[in-house]
C-alpha cells in the first residue's frame, strides 16, 4: 500500500493520542481550545474523472487492490460514488451522490471517489463531483491510452482551481491495449497538451489498471504483470508526494506535538494533585489533632466531672444512712432479737445498688456532654472539609441513630468500674461485727430483765410483795439501760458507717478514674471515625494517581520512541 511508513507511524501515534486522549478524560483535563487535537485519523482523498470507460473504476480497484468499484465496457454508474470504509451499504447522500461503505482494510486509509465520466450522459454529476475534486488529496485525471486527446476531459482539467491543479496527476490508463513504442509518443502529446490547456505540465502515468489489480490479486503476486502495468511507479507518486508530503507530516508533527504537550499538562495536573493530596493530608491530620486536643482536654477535666458525681455520692450515702438508722430503731431491733439479723447484708447491698446507680447516671450525663461537644466540634468541621475537599464528609459517628450506642457503651464501661471501686473503699463486712456486738448486749439486757421480771412473779405469786415490788423496779431498770443502750449504740453505729462512707468518697471516685478515661478514650476514637469518609476518598485519590502517572510515564516513553520515526 502506498504510504505504509506514514500509515504506520500514523496510526501508532493516534493510538497514543488516544490513550493520552483517554487520560485527559479520567482525570477531566480540559481541551485547550487553541490548540485542538489533530484529526489524524481523517483518510486521503483520491477522485478520479475523465471519460466514461476511460478505466477509472479499474483504475481505483487496482490501487485498493479489491474489485471496490464496479467497472465493465457499458457505463457501471450515473452517480458519483464516494467509497469509504465501515460494514457494506450504499447510501444516497443527495442526488446523484452515494456513499458507499465497504469493509476493505485500504478503505481505512483512503477514500475513493468514483465518478461517471465527463461525457457521461447524465446532467449534474460533475457539480456533485466538483467539491470533493478540489479539496481531494489526489485528482487523478484518467484518459485511455487509446484516445488520450478527449475534448470533454481535458475541459474538466482546465476548470480545475490553481490548488487542485497542484495535486492533480494525469493517469494514461490501458497502456496494454498500445505497443510500447507508442507510449512515449503518447506521453509527449500529454505532456504538450498539459502545457497548452494549464499552462504546466503535470505528472503524467502511463498504467495499466487491470493487470495491476490481476498482480495484485494473484497469489504469487506475479512479477511480469506487476511491471507490464508499470503501477510501481504511480504508486510510488501517490506514496511520496501525498502521503509523506510536507503536509502531512506537518500534521504528524503537530499531533506529535499536541500529545507531548497534553502529556505534560497531565504531568503538571498529576503534580498539583500530589501537592494538593500532601495538603489534604496535613490538613486531615490538622482535624485529627484537633479532636486529639478536644479529647485531651476533656480528659484533663475528667477528674473534675467525678467530684461532681462526688454531690449525688453523699446524698446516697445520706439515703443509706437513714435506712441503716430506721433499722436500728427499738421496736426493729426488738423483733430482730428473736427473729436474726440481716441489716448489715441488705444495706451493703442497697449501698451497692446505689452506687451503681449513681455511675449510671453520671455516665449518662458525661456521655450525653461529650457527644454535644463532638457533634458542635464536627459542625465546624464539616464546611471546611467541604471547602477544602470539595465533598461533604457526613454526619457526627456518634450522633444520630448512632448516640445512644455509644452513650451506652460509655455507661456500660463505667457500670463495670463500680464493684471495683466499691470494694475499693473497705466498707463491706464493718457492719456485721458491731451489729453483731449490739444485737448480743441488747439480748443480754433482755435476758436479765425477763429473769427479773419472772422472779418479781414468783415473789408475787407466793406473797412476798416487797420483793416482787423490788424486783420488778429492777427489771424495769434493766429494760430502761437495754433501751439507753440500744439509742447510744444506734447513734454510735450509724455516725461511724456514715462517716466511713463518706471518707471513701474520694476513693470512690478514683477507682472510677482509670476506666472513665478509657470510657472517654474510646468515646473520642468513635468519634474520630466521622472522618472515614474523608479518610477513605484520600486513599483512592491516591490510589487512582500513582497508575495514572505511571501510565502517563510510558506514554512518554512510547511518544519518544515514536519521535524517533517521524
Ligand atoms: N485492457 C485493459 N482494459 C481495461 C483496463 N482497465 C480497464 N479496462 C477495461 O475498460 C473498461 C472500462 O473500465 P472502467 O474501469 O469501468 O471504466 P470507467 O467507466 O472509467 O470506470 C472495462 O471493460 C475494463 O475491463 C486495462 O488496464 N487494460
Ligand atoms: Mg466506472
């Protein structure tokens, strides 16, 4: 095929144009609308006039080297015929012009434009014709070697505009049908007529089309024919002055161009988001540091928020302590005489219940705070990740539905910390001995009375009313020491638990100290997940950047070697 160096370098740079091409669109670089890119792709343009049966079918399947265009001794068409390349269909674009698809590989690179002959019989033809001949590439002016000398052809030559003329050649067709001798003779005619008709003498090929395309389709590629058509040589025209012309390579060059300065927009693209990707990395850390502040100053204050569950641990304590107090009243304490004690059980027990209480309540409240504070640190976050990422990050991770998970994942920690710090503070088990200690005094002052009281019956019974008198003064008295007894011991009893509970408040507090920072340490790591979204559209930015430079890297590579060719 003629031109193959330049198809070949051709398609191997607009395939790189695409790909640069494909690039530029991933990644949304704009054209730059003074400098378009180049159509390479565009094919070349060779029409072919002159009379009727002159051989210009033939003439134009020989250089495809495919039966493309109808050719045959009656005239094969009226129309103009544009043949280019895509599935099989003729389609009429406008009177008397059809566009003819055919799927031939030459087609890809050159479009045919068959025309009727200019003494064909139908009107109108050569005005379809004529603005396809004077933007073609190639006009190839074809005569019969048998009557090179057709008024209506050599007319259609000189209508030819100045620039048309300069990419017209005069093709001398059927030679095969002449004695050799009789070529340059014919050619001298040519040549002569040329002069007086354009005022120049333009290339001149004898050929012979038929045999050529028989060379052609021959499986030996038969060498006799092939030179008998003398096609080497009008090939060789078509390969040099229209394929690598100036101009075309000016458009290889300037698509060379184009894509190597394409390449390094995207380079210069590829490195201001590297910056700006460094900068929404510092950026992100900024905010992480910000919540690490937050959470560290809200750690600081920790200690503060306990003493102030301290207020609701004495107010328990008050509580317990007047339970412990109506326990011990004389009528209770009587009973229990008979009955057992578990005082000292129950109340440690009720103390424990409202401690735990109290450090739900308490976590309740911390918690509830914290996440405010997120939620109010996030909603300044938030416009200026949207101002500097240009997305919007989403809400709080621990506000919304996600509040009272995290709230009770907070007081569940917390809730886990009161038996510890409970056992912490010593009071259990204190109760019990005195307890113990009073209900054995208080029986023993009962006993003592009883027995009194039962001897003041028998004197009775048996008339020694002074003594019963005595007696039962004594019992009396007896009863009246239980009961001063009970009173001292219940104050005595009630003030030093009281006082115990209250000293371990303190202690209370710092055994809740270490897992309410944790609780506060894990509240804060779920509050930093608010920046996943922003975290994870970093990671893919850069992870779609580092293929994107190495492909623009060896689309570099591959345009220089293609440098190399032009
Ligand atoms: N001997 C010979 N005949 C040819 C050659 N080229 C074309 N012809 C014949 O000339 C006639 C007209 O050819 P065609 O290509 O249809 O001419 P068109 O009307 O100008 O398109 C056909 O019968 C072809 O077979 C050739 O190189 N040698
Ligand atoms: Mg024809």
């Amino acid at each position: 095929m003629p031109g193959e160096r330049y198809f070949a370098v051709r398609d191997r740079l607009s395939e790189l144009l695409g790909w640069i091409g494909d690039l530029a669109d991933e990644v949304g670089l704009e054209e730059e609308a003074d400098h378009p890119a180049p159509t390479l792709s565009q094919p070349i343009l060779i029409a072919a006039i002159g009379e009727v049966n002159a051989g210009k079918s033939s003439l134009l399947n020989a250089l495809a080297g495919a039966e493309i265009c109808p050719a045959g001794s009656l005239p094969m068409t009226s129309e103009v015929r544009l043949y280019r390349h895509g599935a099989d269909s003729d389609q009429e674009r406008q009177a008397l012009l059809y566009e003819c698809r055919r799927p031939h590989d030459y087609l890809r690179n050159f479009d045919l434009l068959d025309t009727p002959g200019t003494n064909s019989k139908t009107n109108g033809h050569a005005e379809v014709a004529e603005p396809f001949v004077e933007h073609a590439d190639l006009v190839l002016v074809v005569f019969t070697a048998e009557n090179p000398w057709t008024a209506a052809t050599w007319d259609a030559v000189s209508r030819l505009s100045p620039e048309a003329l300069a990419r017209t050649a005069l093709v001398v067709q059927r030679i095969d049908l002449k004695q050799p001798q009789d070529i340059p003779i014919i050619l001298g005619h040519m040549r002569d007529l040329s002069l007086k008709r354009v005022g120049q003498v333009l290339p001149i090929f004898p050929v012979a089309a038929r045999p050529a395309l028989e060379a052609k389709l021959a499986e030996s590629g038969s060498p006799e024919l092939r030179s008998a058509s003398r096609f080497s040589d009008f090939e060789h025209f078509i390969s040099e002055r229209i394929c690598e012309s100036m101009d075309r390579r000016q458009l290889l060059h300037d698509a060379w161009h184009h894509a190597s300065r394409t390449l390094r927009r995207l380079e210069s693209r590829f490195d201001v988001q590297r910056r700006g990707m460094e900068d929404d990395s510092y950026f992100l850390a900024g905010i992480e540091h910000e919540m690490e502040e937050l959470r560290d100053s809200v750690l600081g204050s920790a200690p503060k928020s306990l003493v102030a569950a301290l207020g609701r641990f004495r107010i328990e304590v008050d509580v317990v302590v007047r339970s412990l107090r109506s326990r011990l009243g004389w009528w209770r304490s009587l009973a229990r005489l008979f009955t057992g004690d578990g005082t000292a059980a129950e109340i440690e027990a009720t103390f424990a219940a409202r401690m735990q209480e109290v450090a739900i309540g308490f976590g309740m409240d911390d918690a509830a705070r914290l996440v405010d504070a997120c939620m109010e640190h996030w909603e300044g976050v938030r416009p200026r990740v949207k101002e500097r990422m240009g997305f919007e990050p989403g809400i709080c991770s621990v506000a919304g539905e996600e509040r009272d998970g995290v709230i009770e994942r907070f007081v569940a920690r917390l809730e886990k910390a009161v038996p510890r710090a409970l056992s912490s503070l010593r009071v259990r088990g204190v109760l019990d001995p005195e307890l113990r200690r009073r209900n054995a005094s208080l029986k023993g002052f009962t006993a003592i009375g009883l027995l009194f009281a039962i001897g003041a019956g028998a004197c009775g019974t048996f008339g020694m009313q002074d003594l019963a008198l005595m007696l039962l003064a004594v019992a009396g008295l007896v009863f009246v020491l239980a009961t001063v007894t009970g009173w001292i011991t219940r104050a005595r009893i009630v003030a030093g638990y009281r006082e115990r509970l209250l000293a371990g408040a303190t202690t209370f507090a710092d055994g809740l100290k270490a897992d309410h920072g944790e609780a506060i340490r894990l509240l804060f790591q779920e509050y930093s997940h608010s920046l996943i979204e922003v975290r994870r559209q970093l990671a893919s930015e850069k992870a779609a950047l580092q293929p994107r430079m190495e492909r623009s890297n060896s689309l570099y590579i591959a345009l220089k070697s293609v440098e190399l060719d032009l």
